[in-house]
C-alpha cells in the first residue's frame, strides 16, 4: 500500500515498446519491421503506424511521468529506425535521424532524473532481416544482432544505466514461430520455436560479452540483462505428486528455457527430457560463452496458472484440448483459483479478450523466490506487471491489480529479495499486438477511429489525448511518498 516506503534508490516506473507506442512507421528513415509486414498481411491484425504518437509526443509523456515523480522509464528501441539495410555491404548501416530521436527521447528522461532501461529488441525485427536472412531461424542473425548492439553502446551507452537484450524471447517464439499469432506469423513447424529460441540465446550471450568488454570506456556501473517473463505456476492437486511435478516443469519449460541458459549455460534437465531431439543442443563452448551472461534478473509477470499433469488426468479436467507443448501438462481455466481474495468493490475477472490472464497477486512472490533461488546474488529488476483489459476511465479492477502486486513487492523486499526497481506495464493504452485492445496504460488514450487501420493518418490535437486512471493518481503518490 501507499504507507510504505520503497529503498532510496527503488526504480520506479512504467514501461512501453518502440512499435507499440511510436507511430511514425515512415518517418526518420524508418523502414519495415515484421510487425509492419505481418499487421498488412493479416486481415485481422491492426497496424500501429499512428499508435500513441509518441514520436511527436514524447516530451509531454515524458512531463507526465515527471509530474508523478517517478525515477525510471523503460523504453525500447526499433533497429529499423536506427539502422537501414545496405544491399552491397548485405548489412544494416547507421540511420542518423532515427538515432537522433533516441538521443531526443533518452536525453528528456535523463532531464526528467529518470533512469532509461533500454531494451534493443521488443520484437520489431526490421524487415530485411527476416525476408533476406531468414531472421531468428538462422544463426546468422548473430552477428547482425551484435553490430546494432554495437552500435547503440556507441552512441547511448555513456546515458544509460540499465540495458536489456530481448524483451520476452519465450512470447516472441512461441507466438511467431510456433504458434504463428505473432510476427512473422510462422505456425508450420514443431521445432522452430526452439531454432529461434537457440539463436535469441546466442545473440544475447554475444552482446552481454561485448557490454562488458566495453562498459568501462562510457558507464562503468551500467548493467546489462534479458527480460524473461512467466506465470507462477500452481498444481491444481497440491497432493498431488504429479502436478507439482508438472507445475515445477511448466515454470523449467516458460522461464527455465532462457534462464537456465544464463545461469548455467544449458537448457533445463526436464526439457531435454520431455523435448527430446526437438531441442537444440549447445557445444561446450557454447554453453561457457552462455553461463553467466546477466548482471541483473528481469521479470515481467502478469498472472498465474494451475496445472495439472495430463499424463495421469484428474476427472473433470479436459486434457486432449488443453495439453500444451512438449511439456505435456495442462493450465486449467481461472475459475478454479482459491483466491476469492479481490474486495467486493472488484466485479470483473478480466474480461473475454484476456482468456489467459487471472490476476492473481498471490503468485507474484512464489515466482520471484523461483528465479532469486537460480542465483541468490543476483539483483531482480521487475520490468512489467498490469492488469489486461481496461476499456473504461475510472477502472477499479485495475487500481485493485497495483495495489495488491506492489504490496507483494513491498513484501520481498521486506523478506530481502534483492530488488531494485519496478515498471508497471503501461506507461499508457498502446498497440497490443494485434489491435488496441485489451488497454493496460495506467492512461487511457482516446484513439481516433481510425486508429489501427492500416492507412497512415494525421491524429488530430484532440485526438490520442492521455487521460489519468484512478491508478496512474495512486501511482503517482506511490513514487511521491516514497
Ligand atoms: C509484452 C508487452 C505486452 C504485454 C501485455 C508482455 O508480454 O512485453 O509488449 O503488451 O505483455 O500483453
């Protein structure tokens, strides 16, 4: 609650990504990124070529955050603003007025006495890559990956002290090369989830060595992570050996396919197991230049699961349609959570655009112990939490959603989880992958209509205008009070 105080030095924030918020698709040399492809391609899927405008906008945005006293903002880069491809080099080359826009933008939060968290990939691959270059599938996105990391150390690395590889590599494999719902849309292999996975690893483990070969030259306490993001994962029969069993592998086969990497340089025993030849393998050598490539931990966490192992069925859950991946174990629907725990002023359960979503604060602490347990040393960044599926204003659910999980936060620290920062996700209502709805901004924004349509647009001043929710006040005196 708002009584208590967060450590001198807590971060304190929201968070956004570049295609999500910016607009300005043709702008400062910008070319395409597989979302602007894949949203054109799909009749279903909305573009977010206006989005919020925060191109334009930012420096009032950024005023905002201000106003509220808050001492972080994380934010993402698009590489197809900043770089643009060269047919005869067959690399991408510097774009001078995309980088002058992030030196705008991270200058502002800097002035604002924010601290940027820059994350260089929040799934807009630039275009050229993915078409010319087969993008994640192939391992040559590696040395790609590593000159635009390159490249960004050069010129923000003496402005910004936390810096994240990949936002949620789990999301953007299984959702565009598994599942095929995300950009590029690709659902027609079992394996190429976990080819693209492989590759994320590798380019991360790159980059995180170049930082620390570099950081002493521009900012010697920078630090440097992937943000990683799961469900706590809860059997449905706690008597149950097989479904604690099969919560533990549901968590090894979400967060441990890209944590354990870091950790210890290879994936989970258990996915091995049940992934069998569907997995990658990395080479001894692969896996030193893996183990230990995180400064800090970064979790984004939303909601929580009950599982149950469909190996051995309990009666009454349906397992044929709800057994998920190699893992071979079920998340049962919300309804039968235990929680019953949200004050009778909290009607709604999320609503039917967020089926996968239980608001759940009582797994936020079991999640950060599992991660805190793979290296007790290591400092957790919480880089996204928010409530899925505001349309209205004056939104309780959500203002319920804040309080219970930053309490949850209050608590680690209180039981000496080292935590040192919190961005609550979103800043304000964006492009959520697909169309503009569910809202998760602690502001609401008034789209126009013709706001994820695929046609460029000119909002109009009344247009996109950001208004405060009951949670963004409350936030707000939060970060004011300490
Ligand atoms: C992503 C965000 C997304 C949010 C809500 C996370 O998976 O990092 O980009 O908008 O969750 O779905």
């Amino acid at each position: 609650g708002s009584s208590q105080c967060f450590p001198d030095g807590f971060l304190l924030g929201t968070a956004t990504a570049s295609y999500q918020v910016e607009g300005g698709v043709n702008e400062t040399g910008r070319t395409p990124s597989i979302w602007d492809d894949f949203c054109l391609s799909r009749e279903n899927v909305q573009c977010a070529t206006v989005a919020d405008d925060m191109l334009h906008r930012y420096k009032s945005d950024i005023a905002m955050m201000e106003a509220m006293g808050l001492t972080s903002f994380r934010l993402s880069i698009s590489w197809s603003r900043v770089m643009t491809w060269n047919s005869v080099l067959q690399r991408m080359v510097r774009n001078d007025a995309g980088i002058a826009f992030y030196h705008d933008l991270i200058d502002a939060v800097v002035a604002a006495k924010m601290a940027p968290i820059v994350t260089l990939y929040h799934w807009d691959l630039p275009s050229v890559l993915h078409t010319e270059k087969r993008g994640w599938l192939s391992r040559d996105i590696v040395p790609h990956f590593k000159e635009y990391a390159n490249l960004m150390f050069d010129e923000f690395g003496h402005k910004v002290p936390y810096w994240t590889t990949f936002n949620e590599p789990w999301s953007f494999c299984v959702g565009g090369y598994g599942e095929g719902y995300h950009a590029p849309g690709l659902s027609h292999s079992d394996t190429a989830s976990y080819e693209a996975a492989h590759h994320v690893l590798l380019a991360h483990a790159a980059v995180v060595r170049l930082f620390r070969s570099r950081r002493h030259q521009f900012f010697p306490s920078a630090r440097i992570g992937i943000v990683l993001n799961s469900g706590m994962a809860f059997p449905l029969d706690p008597t149950s050996a097989a479904d604690v069993a099969a919560a533990e592998r549901k968590l090894q086969f979400i967060l441990g396919w890209f944590l354990s990497p870091i950790v210890y340089g290879d994936y989970p025993a258990v996915m091995k197991q049940y992934a069998g030849e569907h997995l990658p393998v990395f080479t001894p050598e692969e896996k030193a230049h893996l183990a230990g490539t995180y400064d800090v931990f970064m979790l984004n966490y939303y909601s929580s699961e009950l599982v149950t192992d469909c190996s051995s069925p309990r009666s009454g859950v349906a397992c044929d349609k709800l057994m998920q991946g190699w893992h071979r174990d079920a998340a049962v629907d919300s309804d039968r959570f235990p929680h019953g725990a949200r004050p009778a002023s909290v009607n709604t359960r999320g609503e039917s655009n967020c089926a996968w979503f239980n608001g759940y604060p009582d797994g936020y602490l079991p999640l950060m112990r599992w991660l805190h347990a793979h290296n007790t040393s290591a400092p957790i960044l919480l880089t996204e939490n928010g409530w899925c599926g505001n349309t209205t204003i004056d939104n309780a659910d959500q203002l319920w959603y804040f309080q219970t999980h930053l309490d949850r936060v209050w608590q680690g620290l209180q039981e000496g989880l080292p935590l040192i920062g919190y961005t609550a996700w979103s800043f304000l209502d964006n492009y959520e992958w697909g169309s503009f709805e569910p809202r998760f901004g602690l502001f609401y924004v008034n789209y126009s209509a013709k706001t994820g349509g695929k046609e460029v647009f000119d909002p109009l001043p009344t247009e996109l205008q950001r208004i405060p929710r009951p949670a963004a006040t409350w936030f707000g005196q939060v970060a004011q009070t300490g």
